[in-house]
C-alpha cells in the first residue's frame, strides 16, 4: 500500500495549510501568553489572515489546478472569494475587538475559532468533491456554533447556540443524505464526474432529483432562505454582535459558492428541477423577510429578515441562468456573476451595518435596539452618514452599490423572462424600503435619546468609514467590481 | 466634440455641497454665504447652454458620452434639447431662490440643509440631462433622498409621515419603471441608449405594458389624478425651500418624463391610451380645482392648484399637436416660477405668523403693503391673467384642446374660472379687509432679502407673459422633431 503514496501537490492549498499551521501555533502561544498578553493572539491571528491573503493571491492563476485526488480545486474564482474572505474576518476582527474586550470575550478561543471557521470557509469554497465540501461546511459549523455559545453566561446567546445546532445538525443530515443519494446514482463524489453523468443521462434520474431535493434543502438552510429561515433570526438576535457580524458576512460567501458548485458544477442537467425550486425560495424570502423586518424593534433581528430578503434576491440571479430549453452561455455568466456580485455587496453592506451596531454599544450596554439609533445625527454627523449610506444602498436606492446589485440581478431575471417574478421581487424590495428609511428617520428626524459620546478606537473608526465610502464608491463606479466577478466565473465554469 | 457644460452644471452643486458639509453648522454665516456662492456658480455655467443653443439644429446639443458600466453598456450619456435646455437653467436659478429663502429661517443644522438642496439640484439636473436610460433612473431615484430628509428634518409637525409618504409612493413607481427599463435594454439587443430607443420597433402588447410601467413612474411624480395624494401631504409638511423645489422641479420630472421616454418610445401606445390620459388629465384640471376651492390651509390650497395645472400639462401632451406640447412646457416653466413665488409668500407670512391657516389672516395688506403688491402679481399669474406667464401656457393648450376636441377644449379651459376663484378668493380673504386680529396687526413687511427674490420672481413672471418668444423659439425644433417622431408607428 505505502509504495502506492505520492504526496499531492501542496501548492494549491497553500493558504490552508499555512492557516492550518498558523491556528495550531497560536493555540500553543495563547496559552503561554496568557490574557495579560492577549493582544499577541490578535495580532497574530490578523497577520495569519493576512499570510493567507498573500499565499492566495501568489496562487491567482488564470486555470483550475486540481489536487489531493481532485478533492480539491484551485481555481480563479476559489481564490477571488477566498481573498474576499480574509477581508471580511480581518475587517470582523477589527470591529469586533473591543466590544469583545469590554465583555471578557475575547479569550484565545475565540481567535482559534475564528480561524478554524475561516478554514472550513476555504475548504468550502476550493472543494471538488461532495465528502469535502461537507468536510469543510461542517468545520465552519462546528466553529459558528461555538462562538454563538462564547458567551457562557448568557441564557439567550446559549439558547440561539442549541437553536443553531439542532436546526444546523438537522441541515447537515439533509444534505449528507442528498449526497448520498447522488453518488448512488451517479457512482461517484467527483463533482466533474457527477456533472459527465448527469448530462450523459446514464444517472437514475429519479433518485438524482430525490437526492437534489436534500441537496437543495442543506443549501437553503446555510443560506438562510425561506423555509429553512427560522434561526436565522435567533441566532442573530441571541449571538454577540461581535459573532453576528462574522456570521452575517463571510460564510455567505462560502455558501455562495457551495450552491455555485453544487448546483452549477454538478447538477447542471437538472437546471430545471432546481431552478423551479430556487424560485419559490426567492420569492418566498424575499417576500417574508421583508415583511418580517417591518415588525422588528431590535435592529439585529431587523437585520437578520433582510438578510434573508438579501439572499433570496442572491438565489433569483441563480435561478436565471437558463431561459426555457435552450442554454445561452452568455445568459449563464450574466446570472451567476449577477448572483456573485450581489453576494459580495451584501457581505459589505452587512459589514458595515453590523459594525454601525457594535460602534454604538459599550461596556455593558448593548445598542441593539432600533431607538438607540436615535438622534445619531446629532450626536456624529459623520457616522449618520455612514449609516444612512448602509441603509440606502441595502434598500437598492441609487447611487450605492446595493443598487447595482439589485440591478443586475433584476437583469438576469428578465432576461431569463421571469419578468412577472422581478415585478415581485421590486414590489417586496419596495416594502423594504420601509424598514431602512425607518432606520434613517431614527437618526435624522428624532432627538436623540442617549446623548453619550461615541467612544471608538480610530481603526476602528477609518475602518467603518472606508466601509461606508467603498458602499459609495462602489455605486458610482460599479463596473470593476462586476468586470471582477464576472472575469473569474468566466475562467472557473 | 464632448463639451463638459452639462456636467458643470450636475457636478458643481453636488461637489460644492461638499465644503458646506465639512464646515459644519456652528459657522452659520460662512455656510449660508458659501452654499449661496455655490448657487450662484451652478447657476452661472448654464448660462452657456442657453447663449450657446443652436435654435434650428435638430437634435441632442452640448453632447458628452463615455462609457460608465461597460459590463452593462451603460453611458454617461449626457445631452439636452430645446425640451429639456429650460428645466436645466430653470432649476439652477430656483436653487439660488431657495438658498436665498431658507438664509434665517432656518436655524437648526444649517449646513446640512444648505447642502441637501444643493445636491438636490445637480441630481434634478442630471435627470433633464441624461440620454442613458441607467442614467436617468439613478438621478431620479437618488433626487428622493434629499427631499426626503428636507421634508423629515426641517418639515412641520407630521413630517414623518410626510416624508415616508413622498418616498414609498415615488419609489413604486420608480421600481416598476426599472423593469420596464430592463425589458427594454434587452429588447433593444443590450443597449440604454435612450436615443437608439427612439428608434426600437416594438408590438402592441409589449408597448402597452411599458406604457403602464412608466405611466405610475410618471403619473405619481407629476402628480396626476388619482396618485396624488402625497403631494399635499408633503407641500404642508415640508419646510418652505422644500415646497418651493418640489413644485418647481419635481414635479416637472414626471411629465418631462412623459416627452422625454414615454411619447417617442411608445409611441403607438401613447396615441392609443390618449383618451385614458385626456380623461386623467381633466379630472386633475377640474375636480382638484374644485377640491382646492375648498380648502382652509393655503399650502395645501396651492399644492392642489399645482396638481390642477399640472394636469394643463399632461393634456397638452397627450393632445398630440404642436400648441399643445409647446403650451405644456411653457406651462411647465411657467409653473415652476408660479408656484415657486406663491410657495414662497405663503413662506413669508408663516415665517411671522406660524399659521398656514386662511382663516388667521384677513387684512395683511394694512400691514404689509409691498408684500400685497408682489401676492397680487403672482396671484394672478396662478389664475392665468393675460400678461402673466399662467397665461400663456394655458391658452396655448386650451387652443390645442379645441383643434383636437371641442369639448376637451371647453373641460380645460373652466380652469379660468376655477384658478381665479381659487386663487383670488384665497388672496381676498388672507389679504383684504379689516386687520382680522392682532398677530396681522403686528406684521412687519417683507425685507430686502425677500423683496430680492420676489423681484427676481416677479421678473421672470412678467416677462414670460410679455413676451414668451424667445421661451417658445429655443424649443420649437425639438417640439415639431418629436410630434413628427410620434406620427410614426412602430408597429
């Protein structure tokens, strides 16, 4: 057996390897450094973040290299995505830091676990093969439910954590069995295997769609989208915000790209089965979740509906790809860069939305209600503006991104002739619209209610402010952004 | 040949609101003088596109294009007509008028307010100026946000609900637009270009859904007959600078957009839901006029006034001969310096009084003499006097009614009767008779600032009526290309 070995080739998992080194490092170091010197965990942990990027970007390539008996994949939209991540958990680190120090949260855990999740995140995103895709969901699982439940003492964050980890265990069942149904019929993990025999037709397509049914189940549920929506809003009520504005953002990236190849990569054939049901779960979440948020007076559950509103616009674009019978390539690109694109201005949006919350909360105080936005105005000018920018590019106002994305994913809807389904979709969007602009008459229209001054580190500070300029910026020139995701889904499909 | 007056004209209020931002409020005096400059400088470069416009050339003038989302093939398409040159210069001069009028009313956040209206006006630019259809719908979307926080901040005491009343129903006229927008950029093989879609042939049905789309799009900003219900609503509530732009400019967005989109895209549709659009327009003529007979709240009286004569404009649109599309535009400049200047007196007796309410005046013009004057003048011009601008604008529609149709043109032409009523038996009741009580009897008269901007107003208002040539000639090309472009079906 040993003499059969041949060690893979490393490269392409470069940035997973050094991550992987790198968290069991820190774990030793944290342990010798102890809290007094935690500040070496952080910065290690951000510089880990930053060697990943550096590794990732050596490794851009214009081609996919497969490695470790094509269980892993390593091509340019892996690491485009990849690289958007270590952003978003360095930009979560950053915010997150001192609301986790103000409550003695930010224990050596939470930094490993950080890590790890951002490795299940890499795995999802560079997998080939059905068992690694659920190798890495599960590690970033495991590690989410963990820091939902860092908090120890508190009842509601330790209830959102058994919520999330019964509902999650419950997904990962789903779609483990949909899994398994799919190598029963096709004979194979490979995804570009499963993709040869489906399109060959030599698959049973009976239990092929039997098993896309729990394929699509497990997706929708690590989405967030309408049926399988019921945690996001406890957990992110329940979670600290500082664990809520990491859930929010990052992994929906990597889900992004477990739909793209689970669906796209592998079950292409049966673009029609699941389209039908990416549609009723658009319209669904984009309906509830935006009536919901109406309702809520806590702005991380009002979040958490629009988050659910967000994705189910994400899955539109994905459901566009294929008009009727005939596949048009260039439809195909349009719609899944449309639905990456909007991913990604959602994870920025949802940055910075999260991070307006954790910069209004201090020791012992949790702004997490809508009323502590109140008079925001008043009392910083500059972080209203911030805010109002947030709120009007997750609304789809022009000039900010949000707007764009929902633009072109509107486009890819129309030109897929769901013109009746964009109608919809823009008359919910409208509902929407409500609970934002509600957010922006808090701060500009009322007095404010608490008139403590904003205490912020000043990275913390630039940070947010470049978060709320690059919303803007983004908007008044969209195209690289775009160019971007397209350039990359054209060289991985 | 790209000239860069166009974008002067957007880009110079926006990028000049900036400092007055960054100053802040405390500096009150240096804001108010620097938004004023800014103002004056946004005014100043569109001059040039009216010294500079070529009368006889058929066409887009001043044109500038670059790409802006290749992905998309979207331009920044910019370029004006004789249709459109006028609501540029005219929206650059009220932006001075109302920069002018909010000088010491406005004492709360005084910098934020200053810069609100100053974007504001090179958004409103923007949208009479752009030829890219992604262009058009970002300025018009994006000239919501600061109305909305003019008429929610600086509004009166049920302002939120005013200002979320404003938004949502623009915005769902806008977000149905947007996938008529999407339908046509694919109809048209991947293009916004709003002139190459002059040219798209596109069958009924198809024509008849866009129309409808951007029919409650244009319908809600204009406002017609029955989406108007938010207009009064937000002229009472918001501050008078607010009142002041959203019936000069705003409203003239929705029916430009009637010319500018609607008419030669559609334009098959257009000439076959004519008969639906005369019949809106003249319920908004007459049963608003009525409805404005009665009110007791001067701003709300003049908001329906607006929706009355707002509906002259649409009709002469939808009339399709040349009297009524040039009456309908000069009505629409007309209107935008009528119910600027009658906004703006109501203004200045709030500003002393506090009281919107007919029924606390009665003998102002005991009191405040020189006030009465400038009322009466633009008084009369809201009930159509010969010699005003209101004048002008509605005879030539009324001419065009009765070419077209008898009767229509007997329906429009009650507004005479109507507006006068209205108008002068507000003015009677607020302005003569005995000194109603002591609050009337302690007015003070209008200052130099005030008599400033009703001069300024005034001006305008005469020489429109004296002499409205060179306001008809600068748009007579435009009119006539686009009444022959309409005659042609894109069956």
């Amino acid at each position: 057996m040993l003499t059969n070995f041949v060690v893979p080739d490393l490269y392409p998992a470069a940035a997973e390897l050094f991550l992987l080194t790198m968290a069991c490092v820190i774990l030793v170091v944290d342990l010798f450094a102890g809290s007094a010197r935690r500040w070496l965990t952080g910065s290690l942990t951000l510089l880990t973040l930053v060697g990943c990027a550096v590794l990732t970007y050596w490794n851009f390539g214009d081609n996919a290299s497969l490695t470790f008996a094509n269980m892993f994949v390593d091509d340019p939209l892996a690491d485009f995505l990849k690289l958007l991540v270590y952003a978003s958990v360095i930009v979560v680190l950053i915010y997150g830091r001192d609301y986790m120090a103000e409550r003695d949260l930010d224990k050596g855990e939470y930094y490993l676990l950080v890590l790890f999740a951002t490795l299940g995140m890499m795995v999802m995103i560079s997998a080939y093969n059905l068992l690694a895709i659920y190798l890495g969901l599960e590690l970033l699982s495991l590690s989410l439910y963990a820091m939902v439940a860092i908090d120890r003492d508190s009842p509601r964050a330790t209830e959102a954590a058994m919520k999330y980890f019964v509902l999650g265990a419950l997904a990962s069942g789903l779609l483990l069995y949909g899994m398994s149904m799919i190598y029963g019929a096709t004979g194979t993990l490979e995804l570009g295997l499963v993709a040869q025999s489906v399109q060959e037709g030599v698959a049973n397509r009976t239990i092929l769609t039997f098993g896309l049914v729990f394929l699509v189940a497990g997706i929708a549920f690590k989405l967030g989208v309408v049926p399988f929506h019921l945690w996001i809003p406890d957990v992110y009520h329940g979670a600290p915000t500082a664990v809520t504005l990491f859930i929010s953002s990052a992994p929906k990236l990597a889900a992004f790209a477990m739909a793209l190849r689970l669906l796209v990569s592998s079950l292409f054939g049966l673009a029609e089965q699941w389209q039908t049901m990416l549609m009723l779960m658009a319209v669904l979440s984009i309906g509830i979740g935006n009536l919901a948020a109406i309702a809520q007076t806590n702005i991380k559950r009002m979040l958490a509906y629009s988050a659910i509103s967000h994705m189910g616009f994400m899955l539109l674009a994905l459901m566009s790809g294929v008009a009727g019978s005939e596949v048009d390539p260039m439809a195909l690109i349009n719609a899944y860069s449309s639905a990456m694109y909007y991913s990604v201005a959602y994870v920025i949006m949802s940055l910075g939305a999260f991070g307006m919350v954790l910069l209004l909360s201090r020791a012992g105080y949790e702004a997490e209600n809508l009323e502590d936005f109140k008079g925001l105005n008043k009392r910083s000018p500059w972080f209203a503006a911030v805010m109002m920018v947030l709120m009007l590019s997750m609304a789809g106002i022009p000039f900010f991104v949000g707007f764009f994305a929902k633009f072109a994913v509107l486009l890819a809807a129309v030109a897929a002739k769901h013109v009746v389904v964009a109608v919809v979709a823009v008359m919910f969007s409208l509902v929407g619209a409500y609970y934002y602009l509600r957010v922006i008459k808090l701060m500009y229209f009322d007095p404010p209610a608490d008139s403590a001054p904003i205490r912020a580190g000043f990275d913390v500070r630039i940070l947010l402010s470049a978060n709320g300029i690059a919303v803007a910026l983004l908007g008044l020139f969209p195209d690289t952004l775009m160019m971007l995701c397209t350039a990359t889904l054209v060289r991985s499909l | 040949m790209n000239s860069y007056l166009l974008s002067l004209a957007i880009w110079v209020p926006i990028i000049g609101a900036v400092p007055v931002l960054v100053l802040g409020s405390e500096r009150r005096e240096l804001v108010r003088w620097l938004a004023l400059g800014v103002a004056i400088a946004g005014f100043v470069v569109t001059l040039p596109l009216y010294t500079g416009f070529d009368r006889q050339f058929v066409g887009m003038q001043f044109v500038e294009i670059a790409p802006w989302i290749p992905r998309f093939n979207v331009q920044y398409f910019l370029g004006v007509d004789g249709i459109s040159v006028l609501f540029i210069l005219l929206n650059a001069f009220v932006t001075i008028l109302v920069i002018m009028a909010g000088w010491d009313v406005i004492e709360q956040k005084v910098a934020q307010y200053m810069a609100a209206f100053l974007i504001m006006s090179g958004l409103m630019n923007g949208i009479f100026a752009s030829l890219d259809a992604v262009l058009f719908y970002v300025f018009f979307e994006a000239s919501l946000i600061p109305m909305y926080i003019i008429i929610g901040v600086w509004g009166g005491p049920n302002r939120v609900y005013a200002a979320f009343k404003f938004f949502l129903y623009t915005l769902l006229g806008s977000l149905l637009m947007l996938v008529a927008l999407l339908y046509l950029f694919l109809q048209a093989g991947g293009s916004f270009n709003l002139l190459e879609w002059h040219q798209l042939r596109l069958t009924m049905a198809p024509q008849i859904l866009i129309f409808i789309a951007f029919l409650v799009a244009f319908a809600v900003k204009v406002p017609m007959w029955p989406v108007h219900t938010w207009l009064p609503d937000a002229h009472v509530e918001a501050p008078t600078g607010g009142s002041v732009v959203l019936a000069a400019i705003m409203l003239k967005l929705g029916a430009y957009g009637f010319v500018r989109i609607s008419l030669p895209i559609l334009p098959d549709a257009s000439h076959y839901l004519a008969p639906m659009m005369i019949g809106l327009s003249l319920i908004a003529v007459v049963y608003i006029g009525f409805v404005a007979l009665v009110q007791a709240d001067m701003k709300k009286l003049i908001a329906y006034s607006s929706i009355s004569h707002m509906g002259f404009v649409t009709l002469g649109f939808f009339i399709f001969n040349q009297l009524g599309i040039e009456g309908a535009l000069v009505q629409m400049i007309s209107h935008g310096f009528v119910s600027a200047a009658m906004f703006l007196c109501v203004g200045v007796m709030y500003d002393r009084m506090h009281s919107r309410q007919i029924a606390d005046y009665g003998g102002v013009v005991n009191t405040m003499p020189k006030f009465a004057a400038f009322f009466m003048l633009f008084a009369m011009a809201n009930s159509g006097l010969p010699a005003t601008s209101g004048f002008v604008g509605e005879f030539m529609v009324i001419l065009g009614a009765v070419k077209h149709n008898f009767w229509v043109g007997f329906a429009a032409a009650t507004t005479l009767i109507l507006g006068a009523a209205y108008t002068l038996w507000m003015y009677k009741r607020v302005v003569f008779g005995a000194v109603a009580n002591d609050h009337v009897a302690g007015l003070t008269d209008i200052g130099w600032r005030e008599t400033l901007i009703l001069t300024l107003l005034a001006a305008a208002v005469l020489a429109m009526g004296i002499y409205p040539f060179p306001f008809t000639d600068i748009m007579h090309a435009s009119v006539d290309n686009l009444l022959k472009h309409v005659a042609v079906s894109k069956l």
